[in-house]
C-alpha cells in the first residue's frame, strides 16, 4: 500500500483520547469542556469577563457595612450637635466638637469587650432620649417660646391631640399621635444601635481611633481657651449636651421650690375679706364683659405687614364709637404665656396672682383665692361664664363660680366650624346677648373667650346681620376660606385676617346692643406663636375700656392709658396679676 494512500484512512480500532489537561473530562461519562459559541464565518465568541462569586459577595457587604456606619455617625453626631431651638439650626451647628462625644469614644475604646456592649447600649439610649429633648424644646421655642418644661408640660399633650382634632380632623390627629410616638420609641433605639456600631468600628481600629480622639481633644480644648467661634458665633468647642441636661434638672429644682414660693404669694390677699357692699361701688347697675380675643398680641397693633391693617379696623371703630356717644382707654398688659396656654392668661388677670405653668394653675384652683369674677359675685353681680370653645368636662368652672355657665353644648351652634373654632365669634355674642341681656336682668359680670383667632387660621366667617344669627345654620353661607398655602406669609395673612374679624364684630356688638350700662374690657390673652411674631417679640397684649358713661372712664384716668382702642407704643405696660387689684381700686369706694 502506498504511504500516500494510507495517511488517508482513518484508522481502526477505538479513539485516541486527547492528551489529558486540567480541568479536561476523564472519561465519556463526564461533561466535557463547554463549546465555544460561533459567529458567522465560523469565529468563535470572545469569552464575557466574569466576577467570581467569592469576590462579588465581599464587595456587596463591604458597601452595606460602609453605609450603615455612615449612617450611625450621622444619626449620633446629630444628636450630639443639632441645637433644641430652630433659628440655631444651620450648617455651624454641625461643625462643632462636642465635649460629649469627645468622652464618650474615649470610654468605648479602652472598655473591656465585656463591658463594652452594655456600656454602648446605654450610652446610645441616653443620647437618643436626649435628642426627643431637643426636639421637644425646639417644637416648644417655636410655639410657646420657652422650653419644654419636663415635669409639667406633659399633659398638654392631651390638650394638643385635641387641637389637632379640632383643627384637622381626629384621623389626622391620630397619624400625627402615631408618628410622634413611633419618633419617641425609635429614636433612641436607632441611636443606640448607632453607638453600639461604632463602637465595634472604632475597637477594630483601636490605634486610629485613639489618635483621633486625643487630636480632636487637643483642638477642644485649645478653642475652648481662645474661644474660638464659627462665622455665625457659634463655638467650636461644644457642650451644649451637658448644659442641656443641666437646664433641665435645675428646671426640676426650680418647679419644686416654686410650689412653697406660689403658696406664700396666694396667702397674701388684700381683698380676701371685704365684704361685697365695700366691693366695685362705682359699676353698679352696669354690666360688665371681659372678652379675651385669642392670640391678640403687641406685634397685631405693631408689627409691620399686620399692625396697618388692624389699626384701620382699630382707628375706625374708635371713630364710629365716639359719634354714638361712647369712648375708650387702652394700654398694654403683659402675659404670663406666649403662643398659647390662654387658661394661664384667663388665671393671672381674674386672680391677681402670676399663673405661668400647670403647677400654678392647679395649686390656684385647689385653693380660694378671690377671683375678679368671685369679687362681682360678692358684690351683687349675676356672673356668666361663655365658653365657646370648652368641648369637654370643665372643673375650672366650679373655682371660678359662675352663676350660670355655658359651654359649647348649651350654646346650641348648629353651623360650620371655621378652623380650630367650634362657632364664630359673632354666634358667641349673639346668643350671650339673647340668652342673657335681651330681657330686662340684673346686673352682669360676664367672661367670654372669643376664639375665632385661634390659630390656625385658615378659615374665618363673614360678619351676617346681628338679628338673623339665630342657630347659626346662615353661617354656611358665610364662609371664607383662608388662603390654600400655608406658608409664613400666608400664616401672618390669615392671622391678621382673623384679629380684624374679632375687632370687629365686638365694635360692632357694642354699637347694636351697648348702651348706657355696657362696660366692655377687651383685652389679648397672649402673643401669637413664633411664626407670626416677629422676632424677640415682647409678651404684651393690648387692654381696652370701652364705655358710655364718662364717670367709668374717669376713674381709670390716672393709669395713663391712651385715648381710643389702639394703645401706642408709649402707653403704660402692667404685668397682667397686677389688673384684679388696680381694677378693685380704680372702681371701689374713694374714702
């Protein structure tokens, strides 16, 4: 056979495997290589770049663990730093070195393994709780312009649930009660979880965590010493934690000792035993309304942007009071509140004592302080209590002894409510002069709270002719929407709106049903809240006489309070438990 032609058969017997390579098959059972994809023309596809799985993994994790340790640093720096009133908040407030912190790391990276963890633990639920503490004072600065006030502030949170109720309805009030307790259970788990985490971080780089902790030291205590200070005035070396706590507990010292000190105040009482035939001489036969419009403060006869429009509601009722024979007197008294809590205001001007907080105002109602209220009752006077906005069980009324007393049920209101306020105030005065004044009566003290400027103004009515306010179903014809948004110029806007509205109508009642035995005192119960005032606002809220009979006003004439019902800014300020007693003077007897 040719060798040619033998090269060209194939050969007998079994195949040849191929030469053995790693990672070949071993036998025909076994998987073989996998086959290179083909292109056109017979190519073979280059092979896709490929991630090995033990690589992948790592990475993935390494980002997550980066990410949660970025977010424990930010969620422990934040409760150290972010300062508890909102005008502070800026970037400064996050570039400082605060003392706390400083103290804290050092402590965690030379515990024991064993006692490290608990250590964390606790150190994070401290510092979550006292980041609530911040948020609760900001939330207070911003409303009542003082700080939350831990051992008598709790209970108006009640009172807010039921603002909100009023004001938006209770779902809404119940998602804003869930929300704010889901802040107070998780913040300070977070923030523990977040201490606890940097812990492990900072123990596994022991010696870079130690350097920088001493650097960050050294710095702390140099710009402690130089007062060093950021471009906004803030200082770089921050304690602001420890002072925060501080307040606080000296708070709790100061509520304690204010007790004994309220006590002693209550006990001493010029007018506790005079007898009623000694008590008011100079008003009998007149009836005598204290009306308190909610939120009228110092900035609403002022401020610029609210005080024009409401000295041209002011000026022109003065105007149209005086040519129906009347006159007026007005001054400034200052509040024991800011922003809220009216009932305190209500305490201080009828008790003649300075009710600023709850402990006051309860240690005033277990006692038998003589109200000015009390002082008219005992003087002969029928006293009336309307309360447009009291919903609910009312015990103050049985301390303030009124002889008849009329809350939001007996008013009977059967229209639409206009924001917080369950009736207008127009509805309020009409049914206490049908109620009460309409028929021949004896003389009366009456004390009315009139709330359609109650925050948060975003609906007021229109004023209806005085004989067809009947139940006040002609309301839903009268409605005025506030404006749709809601920020600080709207708000100021619908406020201001809101103060008009009231100023009128009580010039407008007084011009319908006054008379020669009306004594109207109108006065604010205290400033609006922080995003209405403007800034440093006072406490003031303006005070007006309006009256018929010249001889009423001639007694106050030595107060020095200004013509009219708009008082200027050089008319005379009292702090508001100074009234009861002057009142008792100006209008008892002269020898």
């Amino acid at each position: 056979m040719s060798p040619l032609i033998s090269r060209r058969r194939p050969a007998v017997g079994p195949p040849v495997p191929p030469p053995r390579t790693p990672g070949s098959a071993t036998s025909p059972g076994e998987a073989g290589p996998p086959k290179e994809p083909a292109l056109p023309g017979g190519a073979i596809a280059p092979e896709e770049p490929t991630v090995p799985r033990e690589v992948a993994a790592p990475r993935g994790r390494r980002i997550l663990a980066g990410a949660g340790t970025g977010l424990a640093a930010v969620l422990v720096v934040a409760a150290l730093v972010v300062p508890d009133e909102l005008h502070r908040l800026g970037p400064g407030a996050f570039l400082r070195i605060p003392l706390e912190g400083l103290v804290a790391a050092g402590l965690l990276v030379v515990l024991p393994a064993r006692a490290r963890r608990p250590v964390a633990v606790l150190l994070g639920l401290v510092l979550g709780l006292l980041g609530l503490l911040k948020l609760l004072d900001m939330g207070f600065f911003a409303a009542r312009g003082r700080p939350f006030d831990v051992l008598l502030d709790w209970r108006l949170f009640d009172d807010g649930f039921g603002f909100l109720a009023d004001s938006v309805g209770r779902t809404g009030a119940v998602a804003a009660a869930a929300g704010a307790l889901l802040l107070a259970v998780g913040l300070p788990v977070l923030v523990a979880w977040g201490v606890l985490r940097l812990a492990r971080v900072a123990v596994r780089h022991r010696a870079t965590s130690v350097r920088v902790v001493a650097a960050l030291s050294v710095l702390w205590l140099g710009c402690a010493l130089f007062g060093v200070r950021l471009a906004a005035g803030v200082p770089v070396a921050d304690r602001d934690a420890t002072a925060l706590v501080a307040a606080h507990a000296g708070q709790i010292r100061a509520g304690l000792r204010d007790r004994v000190a309220f006590a002693r105040e209550a006990s001493v009482d010029a007018y506790r035993d005079v007898p009623g035939d000694r008590l008011l001489t100079a008003l009998r036969g007149k009836d005598v309304l204290v009306a308190f419009v909610e939120s009228y403060g110092r900035d609403a006869v002022e401020a610029p942007g609210l005080a024009p429009g409401v000295a041209a509601v002011l000026d022109d009722g003065y105007r149209r009071l005086r040519a129906a024979g009347y006159d007026a007197r007005s001054g400034f008294l200052r509040s024991p509140t800011f922003g809220g809590g009216s009932w305190l205001a209500h305490d201080t001007l009828l008790s003649g004592l300075w009710i600023d907080n709850d402990q006051r105002h309860r240690d005033l109602l277990a006692g038998d302080r003589l109200t000015l209220n009390g002082a008219f009752h005992r003087a002969g006077w029928q006293t009336v209590g309307v309360m447009p906005a009291t919903t609910q069980p009312w015990p103050e009324g049985r301390f303030f002894g009124f002889d008849r007393y009329y809350d939001a049920e007996k008013l009977a209101y059967r229209g639409p409510k206009f924001s917080y306020a369950p009736m207008p105030d127009q509805y309020a005065l009409a049914t206490f002069q049908r109620l009460e004044r309409a028929e021949p009566h004896a003389p009366l003290m009456a004390e009315i709270p009139l709330i359609s400027s109650h925050s948060p103004w975003s609906a007021i009515p229109q004023p209806v002719p005085w004989a067809a306010v009947g139940d006040g179903t002609i309301f839903h014809q009268a409605r005025i929407e506030g404006p749709v948004r809601r920020d600080s110029a709207a708000i100021r806007a619908g406020y201001r709106q809101s103060i008009e509205y009231t100023l009128r109508t009580l010039v407008s009642y007084v011009l319908t049903y006054g008379g020669d035995d009306l004594v109207l005192v109108f006065l604010g119960d205290h400033q609006p809240a922080a995003p209405v005032t403007s800034e440093h606002a006072s406490r003031d809220v303006p005070i007006t006489f309006v009256a018929k009979d010249s001889r009423v006003l001639d007694r106050i004439a030595g107060w020095g309070w200004q013509d009219g019902l708009r008082p200027g800014p050089q008319a005379p300020v009292w702090p508001m438990d100074a009234f009861r007693d002057r009142f008792l003077a100006a209008f008892g007897p002269t020898h």
